[in-house]
C-alpha cells in the first residue's frame, strides 16, 4: 500500500440492525501510525463502527477500506483486542500459549515452528513482558492481560490495533503504562481505542473520532481542553453518556440523505 | 484381583478388555481434556443418551429387515456422527439456546430407542447391557474399530490442536485471526462423538460422560496447559480403567461402574491436592 493512502478509510457508510439505524453519512479517513481515541456515548456506534472495521458487519451504504482492502480481506493484519476476554479462570493456558495463538491462522498444522516462538517472544518484549512466557495467563493482572492480548496481535503481524475500552478492566496504576504502551506502539502500527477516558484523548491520542451515530475526526491540535469541558463537564475525568457529545447534533444529521446512494 | 492377573494370559476375553479399557482412555483423556476446558459436558451427555436410539434402530432393521451389516454398534456410530453433525449446526447457528437444544437432543434419543427397543422381536437384553457398559464381551472387531477411532483423534488432535486451544480460549479471538471456526467446531463435534462410542462399550450410555470428563477434571487441577492436561488425563483414565478392571473382576462387580467410582476418587483426590497445593 503507498505511504500516501489512509490506513482506515470510511465513506458514507450507513448501518442498521433491521429498522434501527445505528450509523449514518460516516466518513473519515486515518492515517499511518495515529494514535485515534473513539469517544461518544453509549449506543452512539462505536462497537459497530469496530465491528464495521473488522469486517463482521457490511455497511447498508458507502465503503469500508482498511490497509487499502475489503475489511474481510485484511482480517489477519487487524489486531482486535476487547475490554476483556471472558474466560474461565481455571483455563490452562500459558502467556506463551496466549501470544502464539495470534500465529494461529498463519502456522502449518501441528505445533508451531520456531520462528512462530520468536516472533511471539518478541511481541511480549514489545509489550515489555519479557520473561512472562510460562506465567498463567489467569494469574496475571487485568493490565498485564491486556498487554498479552495487544502481544498476541503484534505477533499475528497486525498493522492496526483496534482496542475496545482496553483499560476498562485495569487498575489505575496500569492504566497510564498502557497509554504509554499504545503511544510507543504507534511508531510501528496505527492504533484505535474505544476510550471513556479524556486524559487519553488529550494527553495521548493524535486524533479523536467522536462516535454519535454520526462521526467526526479531529486532529488533537484542533481541539482545545476548553472544548472538552464544555462538552463533558468541568474537570470530569470521564466522559458522560448523554447526547452532548461536542461535534455534532446528532437528530439533525440523522435525518440527513444518505450520500452512499444519491440522497435516497 | 490376584485372579484377574492369574486368568489374564488364559482368558482372551480379558486381553480384549484390557486393550478396550486402554483405547478409550486414550481417546477420553484427549477429547474429554477439550470437553471439560470448554465447557460441554452436556455435549458428550446429549451425544451418549441419543446413541440409544441409534443401538436400537439398528436392531430394529436387522431383526424386521435381515440387514446383517447394520449391527447395534454400527447404529450407535451413525447415531453419535448424525446427532454431533446436527447440535453443530445448530448450536453454531446460534438461533436456539444451546441447552435447550442438547436436553431436547438427549432426551429425544433416548426416547426414539428406548421404542425402538419396544417394537424390535424378542428379547432385547444384549442392547440392555449398553445402558451400564459391556468390557467384558468386547470382541476383537470391536477393537479394530477402537484402534482406528483412536487413530483418527490422535491425528486430528495433533494436526489441530493450535486451532482446538484458541477456539476454546476465545472463539471470537479465534475467528479474528483467521481461524475457521466452523470447521474446527464440526470437527470438536465429530470428535466427541467418536469417544463417546468408545466409552459407551466400556462404561455404557448412562456413566460414558463420566470417564470422559473426571479423568480431564482431575488433570486440569494437577497442571496448568492443556497438553499436559490431556498426558495426565491419559494416564490417570488408563490406570482407573486397568485397575477398576482388575477390582471388580474377583467379586463379578461390575467393571464399567468399578472404574467410574475409581475416576470419582481420583478426581476428589486431584481436588483434595489442589487445595493443599493453593494453600
């Protein structure tokens, strides 16, 4: 893919879950190795949207391309972390185990190769959880799993990180090592989160797309901390889940033809 | 038990037994170590109960019908393949609860055999002693066919077991990296449902889900990778089998509910060593 094309590119995608219309007119367009915090309000899209990305859903309008390709086409190098993989604490699997399974889909049959348990040994040092590898991944902590989980897509080769609320289940101490985990990791792959947290958006993130059925991209640069206050309420660290998300009237641009078929 | 060492070498239907007791072990400690991580107990219940029907339409069509090929045991693999085939789909499809499903499944075979049965000539007691396991009149083509079962799991296992590990860890992840899940979930089914025949001609319909899961549950307490988990799995459903064997053999208890009681106390054992070991 040229360096010049957008890693991510949405056009007027549109998407329903039968009569319920979820996203309308989404375009935006992300560059190589931005860091991108989604934000917006609870049933605003942004699980959608990521499921849009990851090629689960197919929009009712407009396009999806991500690294230059259908979503589907380009499912092995998108990394997708959720908040938190429900698991059963007893399962018996190793931070190794965990990290090779990103290789899952690209190894031979049978057991992996070694080239397979360097690659996954170098994602954990990316992760700087080097000398993790025969831990319990049920022992770990919710921060130190979450860094497993982000090793086992750099070890799938992924080239865009999507994170759903990855901090959502971390203590606050390891919360600011993942920001600064994802910030380091974007000097390789680009990177999009679902955040609720505004010192990521501004201590963090290079742009923020607002996610209220509609959506807007914004460089950092361009938006001031007052903008945040305003939007979500003095020194709130949290963004509130109401409709006040700060770029958008969502009623007015629902109702808005669709562009992806000529205004119908 | 002196007296089963003693007849072991003058009685062939000992060395079968043996040999069938240590096939079905490998194959529930590798499918039952998936069964238990994953979850699906019921599965292999639902698989095992339903064979009934397949034993007894099997009967059904011989005795009525004079087809010689279609013995109880060829019935009780068609019957688990068709019914694994289906709850895959199904459950796959993810439009019925999957409990739902799998009790209707369960109870359903059982019922379809159990009139079966009812409508077949004569007296049934042969299709009976499948109800509580029959290792003492396993015969060598039963074993042929064991050894082949456990060939094919034994392949499957090590071709798939990368696949096997993430689908159970987390099937979306799985998906998402590019797992055909799918196809690995049919394969599970087909799996189960192959060592869940084995284990009906050991323990019999009703106890066959216990020798597939205690022996896996009480591995899963002593390790912490499911490889592992599947070794020990092995090795404790092979002794459970050949010792639960030897037991009952002096008394004339029977064999297949010897050694499920046996896998009980392992398993309470397995459990007893994992609280020390917590603390």
């Amino acid at each position: 893919m040229p360096v010049s094309e957008p890693v991510i590119e949405v056009s007027d995608v549109c998407f329903a879950y039968g009569r319920q219309e979820v996203l309308h007119n989404v375009s935006f367009r992300i560059a190589a190795n931005a860091l991108v915090a989604v934000v917006g309000p609870n049933g605003g899209g942004k699980t959608t949207l990521l499921k849009l990305l990851l090629g689960e859903l197919t929009p009712l309008f407009g396009s999806v391309r991500v690294l230059g390709v259908m979503p589907g086409e380009a499912r092995t190098r998108v990394g997708y972390v959720p908040q938190a993989v429900p698991f059963d604490p007893r399962f018996p699997l190793s931070v190794s185990e965990a990290v090779l399974m990103g290789r899952v889909a690209k190894s031979r049959f049978g057991a992996y190769g070694r080239e397979d348990h360097r690659v996954a040994r170098e994602a954990l040092e990316r992760v700087d959880l080097a000398g993790f590898e025969n831990r319990a991944f049920a022992e770990l902590s919710g921060g130190e799993r979450q860094r497993v989980l982000i090793a086992q897509a750099l070890a799938g080769g992924s080239e865009v990180l999507l994170l759903d609320e990855p901090v959502a289940n971390v203590d606050p101490e390891h919360t600011s090592h993942l920001y600064e985990l994802f910030k380091k990791l974007t000097a390789e792959v680009t990177v999009m989160m679902v955040s609720h947290n505004l010192s990521v958006v501004t201590g963090h993130a290079t742009h923020v797309l607002c996610v209220n059925r509609t959506a807007g991209l914004h460089a950092i640069g361009e938006v001031a901390s007052a903008t945040f206050t305003e939007a979500f309420g003095g020194s709130l660290t949290a963004i509130r889940h109401d409709a006040n998300c700060h770029v958008m009237d969502p009623s007015a641009a629902m109702h808005a033809p669709h562009h992806g078929c000529g205004g119908s | 038990m002196l007296s089963f060492f003693s007849d072991l070498w003058s009685y062939p239907f000992l060395a079968c037994a043996v040999l069938a007791a240590v096939l079905a072990a490998v194959a529930a400690g590798l499918t039952g170590s998936l069964v238990v991580v994953r979850r699906s107990t019921y599965l292999a219940g639902a698989v095992s109960h339903s064979i009934l029907a397949g034993l007894g339409l099997a009967r059904l069509l011989q005795r009525r019908f004079g087809i010689g090929l279609l013995t109880p045991m060829t019935g009780a693999v068609l019957a688990a393949l068709a019914v694994a085939l289906l709850l895959a789909w199904l459950t796959t499809r993810g439009k019925h609860r999957p409990d739902t499903v799998l009790s209707a499944v369960w109870t359903g075979g059982m019922a379809l055999g159990v009139s079966f049965v009812a409508a077949t000539p004569g007296y049934q007691d042969d299709l009976m002693s499948y109800l509580f396991g029959s290792l003492l009149l396993v015969s060598k083509p039963d074993l042929v066919w064991m050894a082949v079962a456990d060939v094919v799991i034994l392949g499957v296992m090590a071709m798939c077991y990368n696949r096997f590990l993430a689908i159970a860890f987390n099937e979306e992840l799985a998906r998402l990296r590019g797992v055909r899940t799918s196809v690995y979930e049919v394969v599970y089914h087909v799996l189960t449902a192959l060592t869940v025949v084995l284990l009906v001609r050991v323990a019999g319909i009703v106890l066959a889900v216990a020798l597939l899961t205690l022996p896996a549950a009480a591995a899963g307490l002593l390790t912490r990778r499911l490889d592992r988990m599947m070794a020990v799995a092995v090795l404790i459903g092979i002794g459970v089998s050949l010792f639960g064997l030897a037991l009952s053999y002096g008394p004339g208890w029977p064999p297949g509910a010897t050694i499920v009681e046996l896998a009980v106390i392992v398993y309470l054992a397995a459990a007893g060593i994992h609280r020390l070991k917590r603390g």
